[in-house]
C-alpha cells in the first residue's frame, strides 16, 4: 500500500504558439508585465497527488490518496479516481473553499508559467497522516507538494512511526526556508526533483552533492528528453529516457514517471530498473492532453516487474 499526500486540484492548460523566450527582455524584468494570447484551453483533472495516485492505481498498485479538496470535488472527480483504483479515504472536504486550481500556459518550445491557487489545500495542515497510515499501513508514503506545514507534519510522522517515505517538494521549494528544506527531506528514502529544482535545493539549502546523499538515501531527478539520474552514497547513474514520436502536453508527465518508479520499487525492481518503468509511463503521458488521460495498464504487470 502507498500513502500519496500532497495537492489535489483542476488544471486549466493553454498553449502559446510563439516562445516565452522571444517575449522577455531580460533588461527589463524588474517591470515585466506580459500577455499571451493562447490558441489552445483544455481543463483537465489534476494536482500532484492525484496524478501519482492515479497512476499507481492504473499500474495494479494500491494506493490511498491524502489531501484537502472543496466540495466540488465529490461532483465528478472523486467518481473518476475510485472508478480508477484510487482509494479516497484520506481526503479531506473543506465547508468553504473550492478545490486548488492550476492555470499553465506551455509554449512551442514546451517552457511554461504557470500559477497555483491553493484553495481547499490550504487546510491539508490539519489532516493527520498517523491514523490514515495506521490503518492502512503504508509500505511507503509519497509525501508531495502541499502546504509547507502539512508537508513537514507527514515528514514528522513517516519518522515517528517509521514508514519510509520519498519527499517530492516539487514548486515548494520558492517558499519553505532553507531549514524547512532540510527538515522535510532528512531521513526520505527518495528525494525527488526535476533537475533545475535539484539545483535549486541545493542553492537553497547550502547542501552538498554528497551531503544531500547523507540525508537521503536516493536523489531521483528527472532530466527531460536526457532521461533520469539516480543518485546515492555509491555513485550516479543515468536512466535514458524513452524516444517519443510526438510530445502533446508535457504537464504530469513527471507526476507519470514517480508513479511508474514507485510501482517498480514496490514490485522489487532495482531503481534503475524502476527508473526504466517510470519513463516508459512519461512517456504515455506526453503522448495524451492532461494528466489522467494515459492508460499504462500491462506496464507494471509480471513481464516488466
């Protein structure tokens, strides 16, 4: 069973046919005020936590997913997730507030920007993991993207209770302090990351290469079309990523990927190996609009696990 907690949310994806790149004038960031006019809005279902749930359940795997929704969650996206596999019962509904929103805007060159509201998620710090966990006791708890508070709470308790858990802070790292950081990740059995917010954890935090490996005892950081680098006490190594004809949305993918590592480990695989696995479910992702919209069902069975 994998425990996955972080944000929960809708996305709202737009697509500029010209580069964000070709816009800026880097003399003049201090006063930029930009608008582009997208040719393209899809609304998909979304959020970190979801995503990875989502694909864990679709790969035969068991999962419970923990976060804090509004109660236009229950209209039509907590059906789809359980009709998934997903099972919802660490979801919290708020009395008030509408579920998180993501607005992205992907360019030619696939760069985006993106803005976050958090809405109900900003109540996921009063959701306590210890009972969710003690009863469906976790082989492994994904603890991803939240509000800082909740994330260093589930942190807390993984520790407490010892249940291995990975950390994924993901666009949290522009607001938790370098000691948060540090807190959040000591002790995960993997830390995740893209590779410019591996830079940036480092940077934030005044860390090492190989001090980062003191705290964790696996750094998986994505690396775009170069694949994944794993990284521990004993050295790096490079998972290459898997050719793809066409990329239609590259939003999730990453999301695919964990969801396709932390079967892969469930399951016995070596990290390289469940690294292969996690990029063979990017790959899909990319390949579909949205996030919940790929079917890697016959990936995480027995000829791949």
């Amino acid at each position: 069973m994998i425990l996955v907690s972080g944000s929960i949310a809708t996305d709202h994806l737009m697509t500029f046919p010209g580069s964000f790149a070709e816009q800026i004038l880097p003399e003049s960031l201090s006063a930029i005020s930009l608008s582009f006019l997208a040719d393209e809005l899809t609304v998909h279902r979304g959020g970190v936590a979801a995503n990875i749930a989502y694909g864990i359940a679709r790969l035969g795997g068991r999962t419970v997913l923990v976060g804090a929704v509004g109660a236009d969650f229950d209209v039509e996206y907590r059906g789809w997730l359980e009709a998934s596999g997903v099972d919802c019962a660490g979801v919290l509904t708020s009395a008030t507030a509408h579920t998180a929103r993501f607005v992205c805007t992907t360019d030619r060159e696939l760069c985006q920007i993106a803005t976050f509201y958090p809405g109900a998620m900003s109540e996921s710090e009063s959701i306590d993991l210890a009972p969710i966990g003690d009863r469906h006791r976790p082989t492994l708890v994904l603890i991803g993207p939240d509000m800082p508070g909740a994330m260093l709470r589930h942190a807390a308790v993984c520790r407490d209770r010892g249940w291995r858990f990975a950390a994924d802070p993901s666009q949290q790292l522009a607001t938790m302090t370098a000691a948060e950081v540090r807190e959040f990740i000591t002790g995960a059995a993997y830390l995740f990351t893209n590779e410019y917010e591996y830079d940036l954890l480092l940077d934030r935090t005044d860390l090492s290469d190989r001090q980062l490996t003191e705290l964790v005892g696996l750094a998986v950081t994505t690396l775009g079309a170069k694949g994944v680098r794993l990284t521990d006490r004993l050295g790096t190594s490079t998972v290459p990523a898997v050719p793809v004809d066409r990329v239609i949305d590259p939003t999730g993918s990453g999301d695919a990927f964990r969801a396709g590592f932390l079967i892969g480990t469930a399951r016995g695989l070596s990290p390289f190996a469940a690294a292969e696995l996690g990029c063979q479910v990017a790959t899909l992702c990319l390949a579909q609009p949205g996030t919940q919209t790929y079917d890697p069902r016959g990936l995480g069975g027995p000829d791949h696990v």
